[in-house]
C-alpha cells in the first residue's frame, strides 16, 4: 500500500448527472491509485493509506445501486483494524448520497468538509488543514452552476492550494470527469511539475478547446459499443 498524503474534493451535478474528482499531492503520480468513477453510479477518493480495492470493489457496489453511506460501511467492515484507522475515503452515490471516512491514524493535519454537491478531504495538510479542506468545498460551491463540473473541481482544488495544501508542497494532479458513456469526459493527469495544478489549468483549457466544442466528436450514433453486450 502506497500513502497518499493528498488533498482532493469530489463532485456531482445533478443537472448534467457527471461525477468526478481534482485530487493534488506532493508525491509522484497521484492519479494513479486515488480516483475511482463510473457514470450513473458515483465517484470514490481514496487516500492516505490508499488501498486500490477499496475504490474498485466500491464502485461495483455503487453500480448495483448501493448508497454511498453503504459502500463506505462494507468496506471499512471488510478492512484489517490497523489499515482502516489510517483510511480516508469519500464517497458520492447516483442519487447525490454522500458519505466521507477519515481514519484517526491518518497524519496530521487531516480531516474533511461536506458540501451540498461535494466533500473535500486532506491529510498531512499544513497546520491550518481546516481550512484547505473548507476552501475547497466553498470555491466549489460558489462556482456558478452553470460552469461544467470539471471547473468547479479545478476551482477548489486550487483553491485549496492557495490555502496552503499538502505540507511537503506539491508534486502532481489528477482531474477525471464521467458523464454518459463508459469512458471519462475528462481524465487529465501530472505527474510531475514544479506547479502541478497551474499546469493542469493549462493542459485543461487546451483539451475544452479541442474536444468538448466539437460535439460531432461525441454524437451518437458513432459512439456507440461496436459488440453486443
């Protein structure tokens, strides 16, 4: 198991029934290990003592239809003592049910904050964690609503950088966005750079730019499964 000292915030809207994630940390490659979502269904972070399985077999549950508050519980129950008590993890389901765990053994600061349509989580935060966790949850939630989700997760995960963070600095980002088909709307990833969310802002504008005005790239029925299920 790998720990992800981490700061992220999920989110949901119910307008457009996308789910996603903006996750940031000073370790190589957050993206890796840390975001879990699957249209209809819901989105899972996973950090500190991050363990993949807990996202993985969350999300089946979350497919089946299981509340958020549900697939938090079953897999907690399922997880050794000694892991569980430095989990975090944080949970939104199809119907907007939300549900957040953050272990007593996760490193300081750590915590989390739940919104109207997101949750924000942190651990190994600066002294002042709280409030990296809130600015998140605030800068979502005043983004207008008429902003795609992905904006209103980028604008809090910057908005809890400028908070302060991860306590070691910053090293990578992960912003992953689901809406209608099996495969992401977004997923934009850094892995390493000196201002890892800066250029993700970057890398963002560019792929809106490119991908989301031209909506003949997405229009059925040329996007459609090629076998029967």
């Amino acid at each position: 198991m790998i720990y992800l000292s981490t700061h992220s915030v999920i989110g949901h809207d119910p307008k457009t029934d996308e789910f996603g994630i903006a996750v940031a940390s000073a370790i190589v490659s957050v993206g890796w290990l840390s975001r879990y979502a699957a249209p209809g269904a819901g989105v899972i972070a996973i950090q500190a003592w991050s363990n993949p399985y807990v996202g993985l077999d969350g999300l089946k549950l979350l497919k089946q239809g299981h509340t958020a508050q549900d697939v938090l519980d079953a897999t907690l129950k399922g997880d050794a003592e000694e892991d569980r008590r430095k989990r975090q993890c944080s949970i939104i389901d199809a119907r907007g049910g939300m549900a957040v765990y953050t272990g007593p053994d996760c490193q300081d600061w750590k915590g989390h904050v739940v919104g109207k349509h997101s949750i924000a989580a942190g651990n190994l935060l600066v002294d002042n964690g709280e409030a990296v966790v809130r600015a998140m949850v605030d800068e979502f939630e005043a983004t207008p609503e008429n902003e795609p989700l992905a904006e209103k997760l980028l604008r809090g995960l910057q908005a809890g950088q400028d908070a302060g963070g991860d306590r070691r600095g910053r090293i990578s980002s992960s912003l992953f966005v689901v809406r209608e088909h099996e495969y992401p709307w977004v997923d934009i990833r850094v892995d390493s750079h000196i201002e890892p969310i800066v250029e993700m802002r970057r890398i963002y504008e560019a792929f809106k730019k490119f991908h989301h005005t031209r909506p003949q790239l997405f229009n059925l029925p040329r996007i459609r499964h090629i076998l029967d299920a």
